[in-house]
C-alpha cells in the first residue's frame, strides 16, 4: 500500500496542480484586496478542500466512478430539487441550500461534475463513432433535465455550463452535419420562446448586453463600472489595493463575479496576460491528458472538464468588458465562493484520475 501510495504522489499532473494554485493564489490575493476582510481567508480554506477532495477523486478508478453514474445522477436530482424547495433566496433566485454553522451549498456546482461524468458514459457506451438521433434525444433529455431544474431556480449561467459539456459530447460523439444543421435550426426557431419565457431581469441584462448606457445607473452600471475598471488598469496596473473602481466600491461584487475586472485595474494589461496565459497553460495540459487517456471515457471526462472551464473562462471575461451578457458565471479558481472552488478541483481530481490510470495506479 505505501508503494501505491507513492505512485499516486508521484504521478499526479503536477504541471496542471502548480498552475491551478497560481491561479488560486492570484484569486486571493485579489479578493483580499478588494475586501480587506476574513473572505481571503475562507477561500484558503475552500482551497484546501479541494485539494483534498481532487486527491480523494484522483484515487477512486473513474471506471468505477463512471459505474456508479445513475446513483450519482438520481443523487444530484434530489439536490436540485431540494434547492427549489427549501432553498435560500438570493438576489432572487433559489441557488443555494443553507447548512449549518452558517455554511451554503450549491447543488449546481455538483451536477457540473456529475453531468461530465454522464456525458463521458454515455458516449463511451455507443458501439458506433456516429451518434444518430435516438442518441441526441436521449443524451440530450439526460442533461436537459438537471438544467431545466437549475434554470427554474432561475439561473440561466449555469445552465448554459451544462449546455457547452452537451455540445462537447455531441461533437467529439460524432455527430452528423444534418443533424447539426436541424439542431441549430431549432435553436433559433425557439430563441423566441426563450425570450417570451425570460425574467424580466434575464431580459435586462440582454438589452443592456447590447446597449449599457440605457439604464446606467441600474441594469448597465455593473458593465459600465467594469470597463471603466478594465481600462483604468493601463498597461502595467495601479497596484494592490489601489484600484479606485475597486478600493472605493465603484464596481459592485468585484471578489466575485468581476474579480478579474479588478484585477485587471490593478494588475493592467500585463498581468491579464499573465493570468490568461496561466489559463491556458491549464487547459493544454487538460487536452494533453486527454490526448493520452487510456480510451475513450477518459478523453471524454478530460474534454468535458476543458470545455466547461473554457466556457466559464470566456463568459465571465466577455462579461467583464461588454462583450457577453451578465450572467453570473465565476471566473474558475479565482471568484470567491466555496461551491464553485470544491467543483472545479473535483473536476482536477477527474483529470489525473484518467491520467493515473496510465500508469496501472
């Protein structure tokens, strides 16, 4: 057992490990910036229980984990639905569910994972490398049904995280180009329905995607304030701690949903180069495990991994300088929160699980 234990530690992607904790330590040095309060300090908490729980996922052989994808499944179900139930309101939508000692728990950060893990079985399960349309129907209702209960809560972001590792499984499952051409036909046939059946603050946030200064002093000011953050920054960054936009609360939730906005105010254009080179760095070596997985489930789990935090990555830069809606979605291993740090390493422990697997370990 010592000698299995060894391997472990010694192959572990530690390249991947190492740019993830940059990322984190860039993530609370800004939230402690922007705060100047205990928040940094329960990110590093949340931060060791990652690492923890990406080391207990690491061990466990993903073809087991795969196996036990219906207990999961149904598991993650309930979760969703005891959110919309007895869950706690905040900011208006029904997200989280309370815990004790004041603790919060965000059922739809679990079913990311879980639904990485669904797409990967499914796919892997086909005896064919061409998906026809029993299978998009099927796999399409498995995901749609946690995102249908995630977007009642309402919180259409997340949902739209689902939606990304779906069309990462369509496309690497082997889809056909007249299904594609019919599903994207559909799509913008039910654009409007999607927006006849949007909250009224989901429709706010669209208009003022697309023009900030109609309401400048409510829907747009959060996109006004960050781009006047971004561009404040300059070349080379005002310091910490010396972000205007930030220090003197200009730019609302700026730990959280636009924590990369002040850190570019305080970082500037160099270190914004940095922190996306960090990303990258990290979602390559995520496609190199991929590229190695031992078959096809493990490149699965690894695409689904790299296609969701691409996503989560590109949505939440977009939104910080006008270019996406607001929508919500955190910046991965750098927004404050606990649920969404937890989901992402669990996500990590996924990637060198399949990794291990190479080595027999």
């Amino acid at each position: 057992m010592p000698a299995v234990r060894y391997r472990v530690f010694r192959d572990l992607d530690w390249p991947l490990l190492l740019v993830a904790l940059a990322i984190c330590a860039l993530g609370i040095l800004q939230i402690y910036s922007a705060t100047h309060g205990t928040p940094w300090m329960k990110q590093a908490l949340w931060l060791g229980g990652g690492l923890f729980l990406m080391w207990l996922l690491a061990r466990v052989d993903y073809h087991t984990l795969l196996s036990q994808v219906p207990v999961l499944y149904g598991i993650t179900l309930a979760l969703l639905v005891l959110t919309l139930v007895a869950g706690s309101y905040t900011g208006g939508s029904k997200r989280w569910i309370a815990l004790p000692l004041g603790f919060r728990f965000q059922a739809a950060e679990v079913a990311k994972v879980v639904i990485v893990l669904l797409v990967a079985r499914y796919l892997s399960e086909l005896r064919s490398d061409r998906l026809e349309w029993g299978d998009l129907v099927k796999l399409g209702l498995l995901v749609g049904v946690p995102a249908g209960l995630v977007l009642a809560e309402p919180d259409l972001g997340t949902t739209l995280t689902y939606v990304s590792v779906l069309a990462m499984g369509i496309f690497f499952g082997g889809v056909q180009w007249r299904h594609l051409l019919v599903i994207v036909l559909i799509t913008l046939v039910l654009l409007p329905c999607g927006w006849y059946l949007a909250k009224d603050y989901q429709k706010a946030r669209v208009l003022t995607f697309l023009d900030p200064m109609r309401d400048p002093m409510r829907s747009g000011y959060q996109v006004i304030q960050s781009k006047i953050a971004v561009g404040a920054g300059g070349i080379w960054g005002k310091g910490v701690a010396r972000g205007s936009q930030t220090q003197l609360r200009f730019l609302p939730v700026a730990y959280t949903d636009f924590v990369i906005s002040a850190f570019a105010e305080e970082h500037g254009f160099v270190g914004i180069l940095v922190l996306f080179g960090l990303y990258f760095l990290l979602l390559m070596q995520i496609v190199q495990n991929a590229q190695r997985a031992p078959d096809r489930a493990g490149m699965l789990i690894c695409m689904g991994v790299a296609t969701l935090l691409l996503f989560h990555l590109l949505v939440n830069a977009g939104m910080a300088v006008g270019r996406m809606p607001t929508t919500g979605i955190p910046l991965p291993l750098m927004s404050y929160g606990g649920s969404s740090m937890m989901s992402v390493f669990a996500m990590l422990g996924l990637v060198n699980n399949v990794r291990l697997r190479r080595f027999g370990t």
